[in-house]
C-alpha cells in the first residue's frame, strides 16, 4: 500500500521522482505493518537498488507508523488497485486521502515537497478541513492547532475552527 510522492506519480499529478514510502501491507482487508518488510519484498528492493543504482531506501516503510494512530475513515473503500503481472498489486491512497496525509506532512514537516503535492491536488476547503480534523486526531498539542491553522489560512481556507 503506497502513500506519498510516489503514489501521486504514478496516478500523473506530479511529474518528480520520488521514493516509494510504504504504509501497509494488505491481506484481503487487513491491513499489517509495512516493517519490517517480508524478506522476498526486501530482496527485491535490494535488487532494484543495485541493478538501477538507487538510494538503499528507495523502497521504504516510513509511514506505516500511520497506522498506529489511524487513518481516514474510509480508506480502504477508496484504494485504487494496480496490478503489475501476475506477480505484484499495489494499491494506491485516493486522491482525498492524499490530501489527508500531504497536509499532516506539511505542518509536520514544513513547506516544500508536501506543499508543492497538495496544491497539485487541488483540495477543496471542505477537504482540507476533513484533512486538518483527520490530523488533530494525530497531534492534538496547541502548537500544531497553530501551524495548522496558519497552514490552512494560506492554502486559502477561510474562518479557520480547529474547535480547540
């Protein structure tokens, strides 16, 4: 299961390259732990990295820490599945719930990246709100209500309630 960068590559919003950040990994409609990562899946990455000389970590599981704290409602109903061969399916976050993450990202990490994605997926306010309410759930200290807040005022939303 790919979030992140990657994930809107492959769907055509943006056209940098990225590294591939793995959320889960999935068994019918479970949802399991991308870390550590099933040893054919690691032997396979290996092999990519070297054959193509790419970073170690091309392929990695950062976000599945996500998981943990819970991810938006209805996220498995709104995977895009890609099947490549016979061998390999990847389900792709939705366009919403990228806005989701993207945002989460944004405050945590600054702009750049994550502010260049989200505007490439043009989220409505009423999506970015969804997005910030999703996000309080994982950090509801004030100083992340204040960025975020600032956050969402200059992505354009108007009257801003966190309902702190």
């Amino acid at each position: 299961m790919v979030i992140g960068g990657s994930g809107l590559l492959a769907r055509g919003i943006i056209e940098r390259s990225s590294d591939v950040d793995l959320l889960a990994l999935r068994s019918d409609n479970e949802l399991g732990s991308a870390e550590p990562m099933p040893a054919a899946l690691e032997a396979a990455r290996n092999r990519v990295a070297r054959d193509f000389s790419l970073p170690a970590d091309w392929l990695n599981p950062g976000p599945t820490d996500l998981l943990d704290f819970g991810l938006p409602e209805g996220f498995i109903d709104r995977l895009e599945r890609r099947d490549y061969g016979e061998a390999l399916t990847v389900y792709f976050a939705s366009r919403y719930d990228q806005i989701h993450f993207k945002l989460y990202a944004l405050v945590d990490q600054g702009p750049g990246k994550h502010e260049e994605d989200l505007r490439a997926l043009s989220p409505t306010e009423e999506e970015l709100m969804a997005a910030a309410r999703w996000s309080r759930s994982h950090d509801p200290s004030e100083g992340y209500a204040q960025i975020l807040g600032e956050v969402l005022a200059h992505m354009g939303v108007k009257d801003v309630d966190l309902g702190s």
